[in-house]
C-alpha cells in the first residue's frame, strides 16, 4: 500500500508540472509541443538578400529575320548614256521583275521602335535601249546590286497581336554594271557602283504566339546612278567614247518571318 500511495503522488506531481509549464508557454494544458524539422532549418536559415527576390526579366529584345521579296526593278536615265553619232535615243525595256531575299538581326528598343541591320542578296537586272540611227543595234545594260541597310520601325498596335508598321531605312547599295551593244562580242567593260541609298515602308505584322511573327509589307527604294566602263569595242569613229548610265529604282513586297532571340 505505501509503494501504490508514493506512485500516485508522484503522478499528481508530474502532471502538476506539465500543467504549470504549457500554462506558462502559453498553450492549452492538454497541448502538444512537437518540434518540426523544417521549421528549425528556415529558422537558421539566413534572409536572401532583396536582389535574389527578385525574378529577372529577359535581358534583350533582339530578334532575326528572313524576308522573302517580289521585286518590280526600274531604271531611268539611260539617255544620258554617251553615244555619240547614232541620232535620237529610242527606249527600250526599262522594268525588271525577280524575287529576291534578305536577312536581317534586329533590336526592339521599346514596344513601338525597334531598329535592324539588313543584308539584301544580290540580284541581276537587265534593260535595253536605241537609237534611231541604229534600231537593230540595241544596248544591253546589266546591273547585279547587293544593299546593306539600317532599318527604323515605327508600330502602332491594332489588336493584342497586330499592328500596322512604317519604316524608313538607309545604307550603301553596291552595284555591278555591265553591258553589251548589238551582240554580246560587243561589250562594255564592268564597273562597280557603290552608291548610298535610302528606303521607305510600310506593312502590317500578326505575331503568331510565342517568339514568332510575320510581316507583309511595301516598300520603295531609290539605289542610285548606275554606269558600266567606256567600250571595249571598236567603233566607227575608233574611239572609247560611248558608256551605258541610268538610276535604279525597287518597288518590293515583302513576306518577312521575324524569330526573337
């Protein structure tokens, strides 16, 4: 009986304590401390500093291009071109139309401006003229150009995806002319034109979701004066004195796919 009466006290004397501490810690008295593991790790571990906070955004808006382009090519001027003795210039065929193609790596400075360098491959042309002395003996006149330009671009949003694009653009065309007069035993000799040029533009973009967009667009492109070397031909008179000149022009549509980077 004196083992059980000291087990009871010492019962009521432990559940005594029990009480007073989870009274003092501020819990219920039937309460549970339990020690969870994650919280005592977060507990050590130190604040990040606010800069790891924060989730970046993207660092540019760089972008590249691929156009694919209907050219509908001109040429005026060729009655400057020198050949004496042979009467009244008579025109020939004075338009060319070729596709073409260009690249281009581009920046979007802010939603509405974006700037881009564009390369334009080569393309031939060619355009015919005469004369009333010699109506059979057409001139044959050449030009291969290649243009490196830097593009501006305005859009103005039309939807959440579409908008309507202007541009303008400048840069060096680089044209290589050559020619032939009657049959091509009879040339002039090449010359390199390099000329700075300018552009303007218009067109709508869809962007396609994503990093994708299209473009379709117009745009008109004065290239500059164009001349081959005198003849290498010997003429009536014997002279080098005759040469082949005119100004170029380009009315383009344009399908372009842009990619951002």
């Amino acid at each position: 009986m004196r083992e059980v009466f000291l087990a009871g006290l010492l019962a009521v004397f432990g559940n005594a304590t029990a009480f007073a501490a989870s009274t003092d810690a501020g819990l219920a008295p039937n309460a549970t401390l339990h020690t969870r593991p994650d919280l005592q790790q977060s507990a050590r571990a130190p604040t990040p500093e606010k800069s790891q906070m924060v989730t970046p955004g993207p660092l540019t808006h760089l972008y590249l291009s691929a156009r694919l382009l209907g050219s509908f090519d001109s040429i005026t001027a060729m009655d400057t071109s020198l050949r004496p003795g042979i009467g009244a210039f008579v025109k020939g065929r004075e338009t060319a139309n070729l596709p073409s193609g260009s690249f281009a790596f581009g920046e979007r400075l802010t939603p509405s401006w974006r700037v881009e360098a564009e390369y334009v491959i080569p393309r031939k042309t060619s355009y015919t003229s005469g004369s009333t002395r010699f109506p059979t003996s057409l001139n044959h006149f050449s030009n291969k150009v290649q243009r490196a330009t830097v593009n501006i671009y305005r859009d103005i949003a039309l939807t959440e995806r579409s908008s309507v694009f202007l541009m303008a653009g400048g840069g060096v065309a680089i044209a290589r002319s050559t020619g032939w007069q009657g049959n091509d035993a009879r040339v002039f000799l090449p010359n390199t034109n390099t000329n700075l040029m300018y552009m303007v533009g218009t067109g709508l973009s869809q962007r396609l979701g994503g990093r994708h967009t299209l473009d379709l667009g117009y745009r008109f492109a004065d290239i500059g004066n164009v001349h081959t070397s005198m003849n290498g031909f010997g003429n009536a008179r014997n002279l080098q004195d005759e040469q082949l000149k005119g100004h170029l022009y380009a009315h383009e549509v344009l399908l372009g796919y842009r990619l951002d980077i």
